[in-house]
C-alpha cells in the first residue's frame, strides 16, 4: 500500500476508472483491489472532492483579502518598515471588517489567528 498522499490519490482514481469502465461488480471491489478504503472511493465517486481540491474551511480571509495583506506586507518591506505582529494583523482585521456586512459589524474580541512566535 502507498503511503504518501498523492499516490493513494492516484490508485483512487485508477479504481473509480476501473470501476466505471466495468472492470469491477462494485466500487468496493474496486477500492480492495487498489488496497483502499472502500468509503473513500464510494465518497469520490458520489463526488465529494478530495482533501487537495476541496476548498478549506479553517480560514477567515478569502483568497483576495490574503493576496491584498500580502501586498501590504511587500510594500511595508519595499519601504523598509519594519514589520510587527500587530501591524500584519490589525491589516488583517481591517481588510475583515470593511468586507463584512455594515449591519452586522465583525466581533472586535475575535482574533485573526496570528501569534507571537
């Protein structure tokens, strides 16, 4: 069996081929042949994306407002301003709070997620 994340993905999608080409009576046999989770290719074949393509659920900025704080952050080191914690995610929390909806204001107490390190 594989161990690394992209060859199992590359046997899931030679078991779905196969399995839908007729090679197999069920996904399951399928998924055994390729020494797979029988669920995991049930999942894809229902289409549920895999881990790498589906969108990720654990961030707070879109991919625009995180490309706008990246370009804040190159043009603060284009001027040599020295960069803190606090400036990256005061940015962050204002490119948030313009974003949001004026009616429903964002929870000031909540944080970006950025720590000291």
């Amino acid at each position: 069996m594989s161990t690394s994340y992209s060859e199992q993905e590359e046997l899931v999608q030679k078991a779905i081929d196969e399995y839908e080409d007729g090679h197999f009576r069920s996904a399951a046999a399928a998924a055994e042949h390729y020494g797979l989770k029988p669920r995991r290719v049930q999942r894809r074949l229902r289409g549920q994306a895999s881990r790498s393509t589906r969108t990720p659920t654990h961030t707070r900025l879109t991919t625009a407002q995180e490309q706008s704080l990246c370009d804040y952050i190159d043009r603060l080191d284009n001027i040599e301003h020295s960069l803190r914690l606090n400036h990256i995610q005061g940015a962050a929390e204002y490119i948030l709070k313009i974003a949001s909806d004026p009616h429903h204001p964002p929870n000031h107490s909540a944080k970006i997620g950025l720590h000291d390190s």
